[in-house]
C-alpha cells in the first residue's frame, strides 16, 4: 500500500466523524497544553531565579559562619547561632589573589524612624565599601560611603529604593535624618531598584558603616556572612579552597567552623527546589494527557466497530492485516499529533497569559515543546495500538456478516 | 483452475463441532461460469469463502492455478485475493463515503497498480459493468440497487481477476434489474474469459451458467450441465 493512498485513506476516516475527531482531539490539546504550561512556569522560575541571583553581582563566594550539615540545606546553616568570622577573617582574606571585593556584612532587624514620622522595622545591614562592588549595587541618588566614613564610625545611612519611599515618602530624603534605636543618622544615598531575588530584596534594607552597626547597635565584634567577589569564574574553586584553608588555619581548627558558598552552590539548591516542582506540576498535567489518551483509545475502538464491515470488504478486496493495522494507528496518530500542535500553542497561549496577568516569569523551551511532540506521537502509538491490532485482526466472513 | 480436493470445514464452539462442508471434490475450469446451488445453510457460503480465500479448509487441499493455497498465510491469502479473486455480494458493500469512482479503484490501493493509471482504469472498468458514466461522482446513497452491484462488478474488475465470485448477486433486484447483472456476467465469461462462479438459492438465477453444482448439508450432491441455459449475451452484440 503507497503511503500516499494510506494517509488519504485516514484522513477520510477521521473527516467522516468530524465532531468525534475533533472532541478527542481537544482531549489531547488540554493535555499538551497542560504539560507546556507547566514546565514553562517550572522553566520560567529557573531562568527569573538565575536572572536575580546574577543581578546580586556574579563570581561571588560567601563565607557563613557554622557548618551546613549535609542534606539540611544552606537555609538551615547556623548563621547567627555560631559567631566565628571577624575582622581579622577579612584581613586574611584581603591576602589571597585574585580577589576584586571583600564585604563583610552584618545585619539586624530594627524599628528605623524618619525625621517625617513614619517609622518601618525593617533590616539593618552594616557593610563596608567593598559590599557596593561585591553585590552589584548601584546609587540612584546621592553618594556611597567613603572609605573615611567607615573607619571614623560616620553615623551615614543609604537607603535601599522601597524603604525610602515607605519613609520620606515624596520628600528627598537625601541630607534628612533617620533614627535607629536612638542613635540619628544623616541619609547620603538611595539605592538603585533591584527587586526581590527570590530570597532578599535590598530594597527594604537601611545600609550603615558596619563600624556603626557593630560597635553601636548590635554589640558584636562578628560579621554575618563575607561575601567576596572573584575576578573570574575559573579562579572561583582555587578562592573557595584558599580561603577554607586560610580561615581554617586562622581559628586554629582541625575542621573548617564556617561554610563558603558559591553562588552556583545556592542556584543549584534553588534549581533542584523548582525541578521537583516543575515535575509534579507535569505529572500532574501529564495525568490528563493520559485522560487524553484513553479518549483517543475509545474512539479508535468505536469507530472500528462501526467500521467493521469496511474492515471485512477491505479485507476481501486484498487488505492485509498490516494495511488495516497501519491505517488505524496512523488515524491516532494523526488525532495525537493535531492535538500535539493545537496543544502547544494553547500552552504558549496559557504561559503569555500567566507571564503578563499574574506576573509570573514563564519560558517555552524548545525542550518542552519537542517532548509534547515527541508524548503525544507515542500516546497515539500506544493508545491506537490496541483498537489497530483489534481491527486488523477482524476475520473478513466475521466482520462482512456483522449488522 | 479451481481443484477442491476432499475439503471439510469444521466449525468448533466449545464442545459443540458443527460440520459445514464434508469432504468436498470440485473441479472448476479456467473460463468456465458454474452455479453453486443449495437452501439456506447447505453450506454453500462457505465454500464459496473457501473458494474465494476468505477462509481455509480444515481438512483437504485447494489447488488454485497449480499453487496449495489451502496452507496459507493471512497475507499471502491477501495478496491472492487482491490479484485473482473479484467479490460481488448480494448487499454490495460499496463505501457509503465514497464516491463511486472511489470505490471501483479502492482494490487498486491494495495493488501495485501504477496511481496515473487508476482512474482511467477504474472507467474501463465502469464501462465494462454497464454503468452510466453520468453518475461516477455519485455517493452509493445517490444510487438505484441495480447501480450499485454494477459499481461492484466495476470494482471487482479493477485488479483484472481471474475468478469473480459471485454471492447471491441478484437477491436484492427486481428481475429486470437482475438479468442486467447476469447478461454482464455472460459477457465477462465469454469476452475475457473470467471464470464465474455464481453462487444462489434460486433456479432460474443457476440456470444462467454452464453447469450447476448442488450441495446440501455440507455434501455435494450433484453436478449437471445446464441443459437450456439462458442466454443473455450473444457473441456478436458489440459487432
């Protein structure tokens, strides 16, 4: 049988019932555009989580302090609870090559009150100027800190861009007074929008002298974190190990009581979050795909019944069972992979609509796209299979007498 | 030719054995046009289902141009039918979606039959059975009784068959109608020399062929010449 008059011969089949063909076909459409949708919502979050990480400055390491526990994540690390990394932790860090910033950071959270009245409790960062270079931190207005104001203890605040809104609201806040607990620091710059990044948003932090923060509002000579900026992605590991080596050293313990991050090691964490996500959302979708499916099987399995004596006269006119069996799989095929294409622009569809209603970043990799193609195939494989099989192997007297 | 040497069908339903054909010897002839007579569940279908490669034999061996065709396979039995055999049923069976040129090539998709030709063919063929070419586009719905089987005939046509097997092809249509049918039978028989095996429960449809093959219980009882065959067709009506 040519190929030609087989594809013919289906789609005549397939256009004699067009309402039957077209309900399964939308069986499969829902199901392909359910799976799209969410792996592009799965692939969207990957890619936006990506996109804020590296907005917060690439190449970076961070130093906690305390040890990750394997299978605990960095969330749970003891940061706060072990107090380890001081200033002489970031002056053996200055030693090490390769190395463009160093900022070390100390944060609480305080009730900050402008001079204007309003008043936010929100979170307090002592930095030194290295933080501005490390964490890709840009001012919108006014001045960053000098190297002077943080060694004379200068009581100077910059602003992050939301929180100084919520305080001087349309006023400039530049050269206006805040208060922290009671100590009054004068406003020198705001800094640029960064939005959230999934986990922080420097929108909401008042940014101090860690000098200040340490020696005066929080009473500690320790820092939070380090985070170090590397020149380039190669050096990252040989930092990591130097750095491990040298604070090791440097505290004089047999095992490092501190954790150096990467940011990969933080993206990876995040991306494996999202992937389980994104696999159930799909397991989910991919259950009404096989809804689908059984639809397409069903009807396959009507339609050969009601074709039995065509199948029977095929049969006498010289059919084999193979034509019979290849004409109905390519029947299903036909319906799977028409819902296949109608599905994925559904899904592109859903995905736009979810990006520009709820706000929500989606991506439609070429990946999802080729797996649809690719299920959707194999469930009108599978599923006609069956109904084909059944057909083709109808006894022509049998299915010539059938009424 | 058709040899039938002692074939027996057997159905089998559980416990209960039914015997359809028992023990059956037949010659059929190239170019010969036979009837095959008997009531209702004689046996007569399945010998012609036998005849035609629709089914084997339990038992015995069918000869057909030299080749046991008894021991087959379903595909080989295919392509037999497709190239030898030309069906025509008592309730047609044309492909109500089909128009009626559609349906005379549809043996032809099965075929090798080159696809230009198809077309052309399946017209020589329209012509052959008496069909008004008025009428190819057609849907079977569209269509008398009498126009349908010659659409069949057209169709059975299409692969240039050796045999037609012919089932109770007039059993729906008038007399008039009927002899339309059986006139081109003659003509096929005699102009290109098909064997025609023509299978019936009524004598004056039998008495159309050469000869007249009774059965009865699974059993062949009889096999006569027709002693005043009608005839519809004579030689010299094209000349």
């Amino acid at each position: 049988m040519r190929i030609n008059d087989l594809i013919q011969e289906s789609i005549d089949s397939l256009k004699s019932n067009k309402l039957r063909t077209g309900l399964t076909i939308l069986g499969i459409i829902i199901g392909i555009a359910a799976v799209i949708s969410m792996i592009s919502l799965g692939e969207g979050s990957k890619v936006s989580i990506q996109r804020s990480i590296e907005s917060l400055g690439s190449n970076n390491l961070i130093v906690f302090p305390g040890i990750v526990q394997p299978g605990r994540g960095f969330v749970s690390s003891g940061r706060g609870e072990a107090q380890v990394l001081k200033r002489d932790d970031v002056e053996e860090i200055k030693k090490i090559d390769n190395i463009v910033a160093i900022s070390p950071e100390v944060q609480r959270r305080f009730q900050v009150v402008a001079e204007t009245g309003n008043n936010r409790n929100t979170t307090v960062l002592g930095v030194d100027i290295g933080f501005f270079t490390v964490r890709n931190m840009e001012i919108e207005n006014g001045n960053l800190f000098t190297d002077e104001q943080i060694r004379s203890y200068s009581k100077v605040a910059i602003l992050g861009n939301q929180i100084a809104k919520d305080l001087f609201g349309d006023v400039d806040p530049i050269g206006k007074k805040i208060k922290i607990r009671n100590l009054t620091f004068r406003v020198i710059g705001i800094l640029k929008a960064k939005g959230s990044t999934g986990f922080v948003s420097y929108d909401d932090f008042v940014i101090i002298p860690y000098t200040v923060m340490q020696k005066q509002l929080a009473g500690t000579e320790y820092f939070n974190s380090i985070a170090v900026k590397v020149d380039s992605k190669e050096n990252i590991e040989k930092v990591r190990e130097e750095i491990t080596n040298r604070l090791t050293v440097l505290h004089r313990v047999d095992e490092p009581d501190f954790t150096v991050f990467s940011q990969e090691d933080i993206l990876s964490t995040l991306t494996s979050i999202i992937n389980t996500f994104t696999i159930f959302l799909s397991f989910i979708a991919g259950v009404s795909l096989l809804v689908g499916g059984i639809g397409i099987m069903n009807m396959m399995l009507t339609s050969v019944t009601e074709r039995t004596k065509e199948i029977g006269l095929r049969k006498a006119v010289g059919a084999r069972n193979s034509d019979i069996l290849n004409q109905i799989l390519l029947e299903s095929v036909f319906i799977t992979l028409l819902g296949g294409i109608f599905g994925i622009l559904l899904g592109i569809l859903i995905s736009y609509g979810v990006s520009k209603i709820a706000n929500i970043t989606t991506y439609i990799s070429l990946k999802a796209i080729l797996i649809s193609v690719i299920v959707s195939t194999a469930i009108g494989l599978i599923f006609g299979y069956y109904p084909a099989k059944r057909a083709s192997n109808l006894d022509p007297i049998v299915a010539l007498r059938y009424e | 030719m058709i040899e039938l040497q002692n074939i027996s069908k057997i159905y089998k339903n559980g416990e209960i054995e039914t015997v359809a054909l028992k023990n059956i010897n037949l010659k059929i002839n190239k170019g010969e046009f036979i009837s095959i007579m008997g009531p209702s569940g004689s046996g007569k279908s399945t010998l012609m289902h036998i005849i035609g490669l629709l089914d084997r034999p339990t038992s015995g061996t069918y000869i057909l141009d030299g080749q046991d065709v008894s021991k087959l396979k379903d595909e080989e039995l295919a392509k037999l039918r497709n190239k030898k055999i030309g069906f025509v049923f008592q309730a047609f069976f044309l492909l109500p979606r089909k128009n009626v040129l559609e349906n005379v090539i549809l043996p032809s998709i099965y075929s090798d039959l080159n696809p230009s030709q198809k077309k052309e063919k399946a017209i020589e063929c329209l012509k052959e059975s008496a069909f008004p070419l008025d009428f190819i586009y057609h849907y079977p719905n569209q269509l008398s009784g009498g126009m349908m089987q010659r659409v069949a005939i057209a169709r059975a046509l299409m692969n240039d068959p050796e045999i037609i097997l012919a089932d109770e092809p007039t059993g729906n249509l008038d007399t008039k109608t009927g002899e339309v049918v059986l006139h081109t039978f003659q003509k096929l028989n005699i102009e290109k020399g098909i064997t025609v095996v023509l299978i019936t429960h009524e004598e004056y449809v039998a008495e159309h062929a050469e000869k007249i093959i009774r059965i009865r219980d699974g059993e062949l009882i009889s096999e006569e010449k027709v002693k005043n065959r009608k005839i519809l067709y004579h030689n010299n009506e094209n000349k």
